[in-house]
C-alpha cells in the first residue's frame, strides 16, 4: 500500500497522477524475446519486476534540482491487506472466512469428510500462530437428520412386522409378508443407483412411507390364501387358487396407489423438483412390491405353510377352531354388525359422506398454509443494520459489540462476523453474522431462542438486528435480512422510493409480519464535486485526469500487481489514511495542467467554508473564495480551482430486477401466523396505499414459490383424484 503525503508531492512539485504514472512503469512484467546465436539461444529475463514494499520505497519517481525524488520521500510504502474497507473475525479473533460449497450433483457428506482429511495436511503448511479450524459443519445436522430416518424406517418396519403377528397370529404368515419389505427395499435401491439418486431425506422418507405400502399387498394375498386353507384345501393348491383370485386385486391396488403419486412428477418449480425423487422412489417400491407379492408371497405359502398349523373354520357356525382366535371372531362380529347398521340407514350413511368431503374442502381452504416447515439446522445467520451515513469503523466497532452480545448467550458456541461492502454485504452499513449453536438438546427451540438474541442486541444504539435460521433447502441466492420478500418495480425511481416507504411503513403495523424493512437505502451522504469545465479546459487539466486523481486518492486504486511463484499483490495507491479524516483534503491535491493563467477573485476556489445547508457537510469544503491563485504554464493546479463540493443525500445502492428499479421489502412471519396469512396482509395493504398501476409488486424467493405452488397444489389434488377414478374405471370396467 502506497500512502501518499499530499503535502509533501506538492513540495516537490508532484501530483497524484505523477505518482501513478512513474509507478506504473517501474513494475512491468512482460515478454522479452530471446537471442539466437550460432550455436545457443538465450531467452531474456530481466529485472523489471517490484517484489516488495522496499523495492517500492527506493524508486526514484522524479527529479528535483538535480536531486533523485523517491517515492519513500513522499509517502509511506507498506505490506498491508489488498482493500481496508473490508473485516472479518471470528469468536473475537481475526480471522479469514472461507465458505465451502459443494458442486452441482456431489454429495455434500462425502465433500465435507474429504475436506476434513485434507485439514490436518493444509495446517502444516501453515505459520505456527494461524489456526485452520472448523467454524461451521452443516452436515452436522444432516447426518443426524439422516440417522433419523434410518432410524424410523427401522422402526416402522418392526411395528408393521409386530401388526402383522397380531392379527396373524402364526409365523409362518407373519415372515412371509415380512419378507416382502426387506426385498422391495433392495430392489429400489438397486433401481435408485440406476438412477443416480441418493440416500437423503426425501428418498429415506418415501421409502419410510412404501414401509406400510409394500406388505399391504403380501397380506391381502396371503389372507386369501390362508381362507382356502382354513376351508380345508391343500397349501399349495389353495396358493394357486388365491393367487388367481386375488391378482387382479393386487394390481389394481398397485396402480391406484403409483397414480396417486404420478402427478407430482408434473408439479413445476422448486417443489416440484423436491419432491420428484419421493414420488418415484416411493412409486418404484410399491411396483416391486406388487412383483413380490404376486410372485414370491404364493410360493412361500405353498411350501411354509400347513394344515395342521392352521385352524379350520366350522361349516355350521362360521367360527374358527381354538379358542386363541375367540377375541378376533368377536371384532369380527362387532364389525358385522355395524355393517348391517350402515345398510340399514343408508341415506343418513351418504349424508355423513357428503359433510365428511364439504368439511374436508372447508378445512383444506381455511387453515393456515405454508411453503415448507421452518428448520432448526443449528445455525443462524443474522444481518447487522446501522445508519445509512455511518463509516466503516464506526460500523465496525458496532457490529464487533453486537458479536460479542450474541456470543454471551448459552445457546450460542461461536458466531463470526463480517462488515464491508462486498458480495455478502450489498452496503456499508451492514455486517453479516454466522451463529452456531449448541445442539438442540442443550437449548431452547428458535420459537424461544430469536427473540431473546434480539432482546440482547436492543441494548447497542445505533443498530438493528435481524435474525433467520439457516435452512438445508435454498430457493433463492439473493442476500436478503429476513426470509421473504416483496419486489415492487417501477421506471421512475423517485415515485418507486415514496411508495416502497409508504408500504413498508403499512406492513409494520401489521400484526402478521414482524422485521419488516426495504433495501432503499437513500440516504447516504455523498460528496458531489461541480467541475468547471470551463476553467478546466482553458488551464489543459482533462476530466479524466480530475476523475484519476480523485480516485487515487480515495478510491483504494490499484495500479500494478507483483507477480510471484505462489500469488499476486496487489499495488494499491492511496492517500495517507491520517489526510482522509481532515475536511480541507481536497485543498491538499493538486492537478498539472498543460496551459496557462491566473486565477482572481471570484474565479478562485477556496474549501473554506461549507456551500450545503446539509447539516452532515463537514467545514471546510465547498465555497468561492476571493484569495487568487497563480499557475505557471505546465505547473500544477490546486483542485480547489476546479471544482466546487457540495454534500448531498444519494443512495447507497440501486437494486434492479428485471432490468428495471427495484425495492425489496423483506419480512418475517410473525409467531402464530402462517405464510398464507402474510401473503394476505401484503395484498391488502397493496390496495390500501393507493399504488400506481405502473408499479409493480411480485413475491420473490421462498415467497413467489409458495404463491405459485398454492394453485399448483388444488391442481394437483384433483388431477390426483381424476387419475385414480380413470385408473380404477379402466380396472374394473365400471364407474362404480
């Protein structure tokens, strides 16, 4: 970093500019060629490289009197970072944070585990005093998400088995159908790899589902076939027989459950692609099941089971032989009996049925909806908001205090900060924070956790603090402060500003949004400069070279780059940070034109006193002196004579989307109210505001998905509902 004096170029008869410009040229790095001679080539090398702070320190930049000028004599030369505006740390500490993020189609466990092989080999590299550590490990909860299912489909394979043996009551006919889980399950994972799927959990769940799916078919066989046997039959004659009766059966339950299922192929968006893998893994297993149990399910019956080790029924009575079986004649008698209720009264049978669907409408229509459930992964990323004029180091200091409040609470185990404007930060005034807690058994829920974090920043003046929790499933890249949000765009920008303030000060009110706010950010301070172009032209001094002085003086420029075996640094050229606080800088740089003249009076330029009735503007800037100020021909010229500051609200970014201005309004919902609920009060106080047809409002991310899918949802239930009594009209050849 080379951090000129201002005063003391001006000494020597330098500008900015001169500065650049010899330095440039001091550092190139390019080819050279090679010379042949009779018998050998040589290639060219040379010393035209800068390697380091003092080689940069000993440049000679100009001459005065005879005299060597080098840069050391007009500024500080020193290893420094590449851009000052930026910070980070971690749990307190300076730290460099590196985000790691798997590519398309990789397994995101199998990439974490490889990275953290890779760890100890990248920490001998190196220096004793840099730690590489760990600060976050999403994979912590998906594994642990995953164990879960695991653990559930286990679970719910051994509670289906144990059902079975209830009303079975023989094992032979309980292992039978049990078979069938095991080999369904095998076999859709062998079409899962075929299909380059993995063991997540939406195929985990889908198989968890399939559990109790792929033994319904295997039990309605075998209980067919157990009825023959009951009558007498021999086990393999009455296996063929009830296999044939009860084919059919099977694949028309199979086909009716897979149509089921089928239109979530069809289901457009995000959602859709979520849940394709649950629809057919879960449509794979049950098909296998179906192959299982018309195949696999008569044979075992056959050679498993015997006569003797089954009851036979009484011809007379009905009822099966040996009293064990005394409760389930009874449940069957009971069941009969209702039966012959339902006969007997069957208007009252289909009225029921008709308040039973006009109920079910009525509650699918008026409770509460949402996109998908809020996780608790265990981490949270939190965007600090200070005033839209406040410095870096002022932000930084308070983003540094709102860190360290957060890492007091005893749920939290490490937070890391960084503030800066950048791709994670869009504007200066805000910091992005990383929280990561203790595991769920060691704290409170979100519910509980959010608000409390939030209480504990309320006592740092000056920021606002917003908080979500990290999720595994991502709809959108955009860096936003709450979950969801609402884009209003509009060709005019200054009509855009007014109603995006007039909406975002109506959702506040509202009881089902709570951390409401927009990106707007139109009140930064800007310093404008009115150049006299006039007076510029006429002393030679080019706009371009007011712009490149402005810019080396403030802007961190970076002019060359030192090229070396393992990396590139960057040349920054900078004023003496101690100049960038005082008010009169722009008194201390100069320009060299190439004319002549004198400037007088009123023509003069003198940062004196300040020309803005903005109460931000700092002293010392911006009016018209009457002090005059000579100029040689091909001499320098103070910027004082060629323009004139005035400081002035601008803002501090403009969003576009779509190619047109945009104002994000972000959001939370609020504790007891659901997204559906929040997507209701935004269009109501849409129609409230008076808004201007050519301004137009549209949900983005999380928000825009969960609209589209509402409808996508009522489509899907009927075409569901169709696809079933198409399947089942072409099965049985009839509408009843």
């Amino acid at each position: 970093r080379i951090q000129v004096d201002p005063a003391a170029i001006a000494n020597q008869g330098l500008t900015l500019e001169d500065v650049r410009s010899a330095l440039t040229q001091a550092n190139v790095n390019g080819p050279k060629g090679t010379v042949d001679a009779a018998s050998q080539s040589f290639t060219i090398g040379a010393n035209d490289q800068l390697s380091d702070a003092d080689g940069y320190r000993n440049t000679i930049i100009s001459y005065k009197g005879g005299a060597p000028v080098r840069l050391g004599d007009v500024a500080r030369v020193v290893d420094g970072v590449e851009n000052d505006q930026l910070a980070a740390w971690a749990n307190g500490k300076p730290a460099v944070l590196l985000d790691v993020r798997r590519q398309p189609g990789a397994n995101i466990v199998q990439t974490v585990d490889s990275i953290k092989k890779l760890l100890p080999e990248l920490r001998d590299l190196l220096p004793a005093n840099v730690h590489l550590d760990v600060f976050a490990d999403r994979t912590v909860t998906i594994r642990a998400s995953v164990e879960d299912v695991e653990f559930t489909l286990m679970l719910t394979i051994g509670l289906v088995i144990a059902v079975i043996f209830v009303f079975l009551r023989r094992l032979w006919a309980t292992v039978i159908p049990s078979v069938a889980v095991p080999l369904s399950i095998l076999g859709t994972f062998a079409l899962m790899s075929f299909a380059a799927f993995s063991l997540d959990n939406l195929s985990l769940m889908a198989l968890t589902v399939a559990t109790g799916f792929v033994v319904d078919d295997a039990i309605v066989m075998i209980e067919n076939i157990v009825r023959y046997i009951e009558k007498g039959r021999e086990p393999k004659d009455a296996a063929e027989t009830g296999a044939k009766e009860i084919g059919f059966t099977v694949l028309s339950l199979t086909v009716s459950l897979v149509a089921v299922f089928l239109p979530l192929l069809l289901m457009p968006g995000v959602t859709g692609r979520l849940f394709k893998e649950f629809a057919i893994v879960l449509s794979i297993a049950v098909g296998i099941s179906m192959i299982v149990s018309l195949t696999l399910t008569p044979m075992m019956c056959a050679y498993l089971l015997r006569r003797e080790n089954v009851p036979h029924e009484d011809v007379e009575t009905g009822a099966k032989g040996g009293g064990r079986r005394d409760w389930w004649d009874r449940l069957v008698a009971a069941y009969a009996r209702s039966l012959d209720w339902v006969f007997g009264h069957q208007r009252l049978t289909m009225l029921v049925l008709t308040a039973t669907v006009a109920l079910t409408v009525l509650l699918f229509v008026s409770m509460p909806k949402g996109l998908l459930p809020e996780q608790d992964t265990g981490m949270i990323t939190g965007v600090v908001q200070a005033d839209e004029t406040i410095a870096f180091e002022a932000m930084l200091e308070r983003t540094r205090r709102v860190a360290e409040a957060l890492r007091a609470d005893p749920a939290v185990t490490g937070v890391a900060a960084f503030v800066g404007a950048g791709s994670i930060n869009p504007t200066l005034n805000q910091g992005q924070l990383s929280i990561v807690l203790k595991p769920r058994s060691q704290r409170d829920g979100l519910a509980e956790l959010l608000p409390r974090l939030q209480r504990t920043v309320e006592r740092i003046p000056g920021v606002a603090l917003f908080l979500k929790p990290v999720q595994d499933i991502a709809l959108d890249n955009r860096v936003a402060p709450t979950e969801y949000q609402y884009a209003l765009t509009e060709v005019n920008e200054e009509e855009l500003g007014r109603f995006a303030e007039r909406m975002t000060a109506a959702l506040q009110k509202r009881p089902e949004l709570t951390d409401v706010d927009n990106n707007l950010a139109a009140n930064g301070l800007q310093l404008n400069l009115t150049i006299n172009r006039d007076q510029a032209s006429r002393l030679g001094v080019p706009i371009q070279t007011i712009d490149d002085t402005l810019y080396s003086a403030f802007g961190q420029r970076q002019i060359s780059t030192i090229f070396t075996q393992l990396n590139q640094y960057r040349v920054v050229l900078e004023v003496d940070p101690k100049f960038r606080t005082s008010a009169d800088l722009l008194n201390r740089l100069s320009v060299r034109g190439s004319g002549s003249g004198v400037l007088t009076g009123s023509n003069a330029t003198s940062f004196g006193q300040a020309t803005s009735s903005n109460s931000a503007t700092p002293s010392g800037i911006g009016s018209q002196g009457n002090t005059g100020i000579a100029i040689g021909a091909g001499g320098t010229i103070p910027m004082a004579s060629l323009v004139e500051a005035k400081v002035i609200n601008a803002p501090l970014v403009i969003s576009h989307q779509n190619q047109l201005p945009a104002v994000t309004i972000s959001f939370n919902v609020a504790n007891g109210y659901s997204l559906s609920d929040a997507v209701e009060a935004i269009s109501e106080v849409e129609g409230t505001i008076d808004m201007p047809a050519q301004i137009r409002g549209s949900f983005i991310g999380k928000a825009a998905e969960f609209s589209s899918s509402m409808l996508d949802e009522v489509l899907l239930i009927l075409a569901s509902l169709v696809v079933i009594y198409i399947v089942l009209g072409v099965l049985y050849e009839s509408y009843i």
